[in-house]
C-alpha cells in the first residue's frame, strides 16, 4: 500500500551528481567553484553572533536584499531570497504549472525541470537545441506553455542566449519566462536588464556556483513587482536562515574577490578545451564553469566509469541525445592536469 498520491509513486525522482566522502577524489561532477568563499565570508561566520539563532530570521533576508539591489542595479522589491536557486524554481512551477498548463524547455536542459513539472502533474513540452544553433524562439512561442525556461548559459551545454533574443522571446510568450542564471557568473554577458523592462520575466540566480556557496544552498530571483508579489504568496514563511543570509550578503558584496575568482575559471576552460580537443573530444563553447566532451570510443560511460575508479569525478548522463558525452567542470590548474593525464590514458 502506498501513503502518497498515485503520480508521485509513478514518477522518477531527480539524481544528484555524486558527493564523495574521500576528500581524495577530484570533483568535476557537479559544477562546484575550484576557488574558496571571499575571505569576509569566513570573517561573518567567525563574527556570527549565535543569539541570532533563537530568534528567527528576517522573512525577506532584508540585508542581502538590499546588497543584491545594489550591485545589481536594480529595486530592492524586485529581489526575491530562496533557499538555493532550486526553491525558486519550484515555486515558479508551482505557481504556473499544472494538468493543463505545460511548462516548455529547450532541450537538453537541467532535469530538475522534469521532476518539478511532475510533482504538479504538468505536462513537459521539450524544444530540441542544438548548441551551435540559435535559440528556436518560434517553437518555445507556439507551445503556448504557462511557464518557459531558459537556462543561459545551458546546462549541460554550457551556450548562452543573447538577451536580444530572449527579448523577443519574452514578446512572443503567452506565459511567464524564467531565465535561469545559475552560471552567469562565467559567462560574457546577462539578461538581468530583462526582468526590469518585461512583467512576465523572472531571472534566478546562485550563489552557488560564482560564489563558492554551493554547501549554503542561498539563491534568489529578480523579477517584476507583479511576479515577486505573487511568488511571495507561496514562499516559505522564513526559508533562509540568518546564518545563510549573513554569508551570501558579505560574499555578494566582495565582487572584487568574486570576479578575480571568474575570471581564473574562464582561462582554464579555454586551456582545458583546448587540451581536450587535442586528444580527440569534440568540445562545444561554454559560457559556463563547465565543458561538454563528446568521444565516438571509447563510450562515455566507460570513460566515466574508469576516471571514477582512479578518484576522478565527472558527469555522465544516460539519456538520448547524451549518452556519447561527459560534462565535465572546470577545476583548478592542478585537478585539469590531473584529469587530462588520466584520459589520455584512457583514450
């Protein structure tokens, strides 16, 4: 006998890239920063005050707010504070989706996306994109879908939409558009000027990846007055705690050290692709903190599965469309070394 409803037993849960306990292992699995948090990250946590912790937090993370307002240039009513980017995604569906109101992506794309639109029983609409090929804007628009996201710079692809033409897209939709961020930081330009001038744009953004956050799970979105006011209706009463709050507004404003940070992972990922083409991978532009490796032979699962058992991490996805490919994340000089030894081992 089953406690829960009948789609949620028929569904298949979404699956994280592996977290290794041995702090032997390389890992370029899941798209972590190489480079520690700002050092005034480590200053807050030291200078926490743990009376903090018997009260609850702000509802609205009130001080990151108003950091993320002004770094941003944009209104502190705007910014809406979530526990990981992930939660603000699974409010956008919640609020948009449902039996009769599809949620449309271009595909391949991040899978939470599948899970989520299940959980509300909608049905997913996927828009073939290939990463040399420019955004299909047309099909998207013709879906008519009650929520469309576009995730700039793509995972697992790493390409970036210009903002023109998720501008257009953004005329031509019927529904809400989420641009989602999440690795921005990597990338050469943003579409953040979107969710100021276009009432049915919301941009989500991490703390994770460009800012070294990921074990803080701390994420936000930028949206019209409209769209933060009716997200507000569903959001946790208290989702981000004061610790979390404190940490991700003194890396927030730290942009110095974030963006020398960037700025090391953008040259490596030109080194690494380089270095991977040379031994025999078909490697795409990314505009994220990854790269993704095709290879006709050996198959990409025995490669993964190999590096895995020399303490090497990478992702590896069974599905149609990239089961020749590994998506690996840019590591530190000294990890891509150690990885482009082993492959071409392998190779």
């Amino acid at each position: 006998m089953s406690y829960f409803r009948p789609h949620i037993d028929a569904m298949a849960a979404y699956v994280p890239g592996e977290q290794p306990t041995d702090p032997r292992v390389i890992k370029l699995n899941t798209n972590e920063n190489p480079y520690p948090p700002s050092p005034r990250v480590v200053e807050a946590l030291r200078g926490f005050d743990p009376e903090r912790l018997r009260r609850y937090p702000p509802p609205m993370a009130d001080a990151f707010r108003a950091a993320a307002a002004e770094v941003h240039g944009v209104r502190v009513e705007q910014v809406l504070c979530t526990n990981g980017a992930d939660e603000l995604l699974r409010m956008l569906v919640a609020a948009c989706c449902g039996p009769d109101r599809p949620l449309a992506v271009p595909w391949p794309t991040y899978t939470l996306y599948d899970v989520l639109a299940a959980v509300e029983r909608a049905p997913v609409r996927r828009i073939d994109w290939d990463p040399a090929e420019p955004l299909p804007v047309e099909k998207l628009a013709a879906e008519r879908a009650a929520l469309s996201v576009v995730v700039s710079p793509n995972a697992p692809t790493g390409a970036l939409a210009p903002t023109k033409t998720l501008a257009t897209l953004a005329e031509e939709l019927t529904g809400v558009l989420l641009i989602d961020e999440a690795y921005v930081d990597f990338a050469s330009a943003n579409a953040l000027e979107l969710a100021g001038r276009c009432d049915n744009v919301i941009v989500a953004r991490s703390m994770s990846k460009g800012y070294s956050l990921a074990g803080l799970r701390f994420g936000y979105g930028i949206a019209s007055d409209g769209l933060s006011a009716g997200l507000l209706k569903i959001k946790d009463s208290y989702n981000v705690d004061a610790v979390s709050i404190a940490l991700a507004t003194a890396a927030l404003r730290d942009q110095d050290y974030a963006q020398a940070c960037w700025e090391k992972v953008r040259v490596q990922r030109q080194r690494l692709r380089g270095k991977l083409e040379r031994i025999g991978f078909t490697v795409g532009a990314s505009e994220a903190n990854f790269l993704l490796a095709r290879l006709a032979e050996p198959p990409a699962q025995t490669i993964y599965e190999t590096l895995k058992a020399r303490g090497i991490l990478v992702r590896y996805f069974d599905q149609p469309g990239l089961r020749d490919a590994l998506r690996i994340t840019v590591g530190t000089p000294e990890q891509n070394d150690r990885l482009l030894d082993e492959l071409k081992r392998i190779v």
